[in-house]
C-alpha cells in the first residue's frame, strides 16, 4: 500500500492422481466396489488416495448371459441299422441357441458313428439297440443341453416295404 514491493513464496509440490480404465466381460452381474452391477454399459468410480488426490477407475463393462434353453431335437427316433446293403445317415438338428458359442453332440452308443457340426449332426446306427443322444449349448458363462431316445433296428422287408434297390441297366439283356 505504501509503494513498496513485497515478495511472497509458494512452495507448491504437485501429486498426480491416478487414473485407470480396464475392459471386463462377466456373466450375469458384477459387484464393483459395492454395487451391484447387472447391465453392460460404462462405470465411474471415483476416490481420494492416500495423499488426498482425487482418482477415478473406468470400466467398461460386458454382461454375458447364460445361453437360452434348447427347444427340441429334430430328427426320427426310431431308425435302421446301416448294412452292406442299405446305409442309412439319419440328421438331427437344434435351432440356433442365444447366446450360445458353442454345440457339442454326444451318443452313448460306442458302436455307432457321430459326425457334429454345429447345431446339427449326423448319426450311423451300425449296430441294432437304444442309445441317447444329447446336445449341449454352451458359452463361458454355463450351458444347456437336450436328450433323445433312439432305437435302432434291422430293415424288415415284408408285404408292406420294399427294399430301397435299384437294378442296373435296366432293363437287361442277356444277363443273368
């Protein structure tokens, strides 16, 4: 006030806050610091340190849900056994299951042939019996899965089938 100059020192130390954001996929819910997550989407959270600085941790956060249950197996559950005659390939198949990143097929029967893929397969009796077959849905999160009952038999050729056989040339000359 008086014109004189005066001289004032700051000594001022600069902390850093922290800051940190992370990815992470869950199934169903995640508790993050108390609450209860169960939504995908972008989460704050905000804290003091132990120097008193405020921080904030983001999260982006993806919800994976449980795969949806299987409706039903398509295909015949009463099939033939496959021959030197006759081979039979019998196809079964689910819909699309949501959700879900993956289809196994199983059957119990060690004698007959399995070929999965994906949601379908193909199944070869070679041997006459029951067996199960099952499909399992599947993500990271869990699975679901489904059953059948198949029974498998010989061809009975009588007065109300015919055998599925073709002659060729036909028709033959001179052959016996």
């Amino acid at each position: 006030i008086t014109g004189c100059d005066s001289i004032v020192t700051l000594h001022l130390n600069l902390i850093d806050g922290y800051e940190s954001a992370f990815d992470t996929t869950v199934c169903e819910s995640f508790v993050w610091y108390g609450h209860e997550c169960t939504q995908s989407g972008q989460y704050e959270h905000t804290f003091v340190t132990g120097n008193g600085c405020d921080s904030v941790v983001s999260m982006n956060l993806n919800i994976m849900p449980h795969p949806e249950p299987i409706p039903e197996i398509t295909g015949l559950q009463q099939i033939f056994v496959s021959t030197d005659l006759v081979q039979r390939e019998y196809h079964y198949y689910i819909d699309s299951v949501a959700f879900a990143s993956n289809y196994e097929w199983t059957c119990e029967n060690p004698d007959w042939i399995l070929e999965p893929s994906g949601a379908h397969c193909t199944l070869n009796a070679t041997t006459p019996g029951t067996a199960t077959l099952k499909v399992r849905a599947w993500n990271d999160c869990g699975y679901t899965e489904k059953e059948i009952v198949i029974q498998a038999g010989y061809y009975d050729v009588d007065d109300n089938h015919t055998l599925p056989v073709k002659v060729y040339p036909n028709p033959a000359h001179d052959n016996r």
